[in-house]
C-alpha cells in the first residue's frame, strides 16, 4: 500500500477491524519510511453473476428467486428456513467460484438438485419432476431408482 504522505510503497498493518455489517475492513497502517500512520478500506469485489435462460435471454442473479424455488420444492415439508438460505449461499458460493460471469439456468438447476439431494428426499423428487419434465412414470421411477442407489451407497 503506498503512503500517502511521502509515497513509500510499502507499510505495515497495525489494526484490522471489520465495518458496515462485516462487508468491509478498515485497517491503520503505518509508513516503513516515514512512520506516519493512514486508514486504508478493503471491500470484497463481486462481479455481478447473469444467468442466462433456456430462451437464451439474459437477467441478473436472484438469490431471492433462487430461494423461493427451494421453498416450494420444501413445501409441507420439515425443512427449516435456515437450511435452505444455507442451501442458497452454497449454491451461490459455488456459481461465483466457477469464476464464470454467465451461468445457465441448467447448471444452476443441477446445483439444486445436489442440495436438495441432501436436504429432502421428497423436495428433490418434487424439483425434479418440474426441472427434469419427466415424460413418463419411467422416467419418474428411474429418478426414484437413483436416489435410492445414492442412499445406499
């Protein structure tokens, strides 16, 4: 970090405290050189994520979209609103550390279905019926049959 007094490229950190709801950090640094001292912010770089639909049109990432999705997949269900918000951060975690910009609704639906998979059986199958359009009840069965497996494993 470059000193802003005598434009020494170099300093060291004294003091590290989080501010505003922990999305940024102020830091007291002091000058190697000069030995003055100077607050500097850091912030977390977030990149906005477009999700791009099966019509190829385009629209930011909703996280909030994303949850309601899980909420009616979890309906009636003895899932805890907390675990799915943790569900959603998971998936979002994983859509910004693929470091792509652009994500397909596809990729996104796999993510939720391997949440799902983990959370509720009956959620899972309720989302994959609607995500996967099954065609027929053997496809449907074939759906059941792998999770199934997957338990047992």
């Amino acid at each position: 970090m470059k000193c802003p007094f005598c434009g020494y490229g170099d300093s060291r950190v004294i003091d590290s405290r989080p501010t505003d709801e922990d999305s940024r950090i102020r830091r007291r640094r002091e000058c190697i050189q000069c030995n003055k001292r100077f607050t500097t912010y850091e912030i977390v770089e977030s990149l906005p994520i477009v999700v791009v639909k099966k019509d190829r049109s385009r629209e930011p990432f909703d996280r909030n979209k994303l949850l309601n999705g899980l909420l009616r997949a979890c309906e009636k269900r003895p899932v805890s609103l907390e675990r799915l918000e943790k569900a959603v951060d998971e998936i979002e975690t994983q859509i910004q550390n693929s470091l792509e910009r652009e994500v397909s609704t596809t990729k996104i639906g796999e993510y939720v279905m391997e949440q799902l998979m983990r959370i509720d059986d009956v959620a899972y199958i309720r989302f994959a019926s609607v995500y996967r359009q099954f065609k027929d009840i053997k496809s449907f069965h074939e759906a059941i049959r792998k999770l199934m497996d997957e338990e047992n494993v």
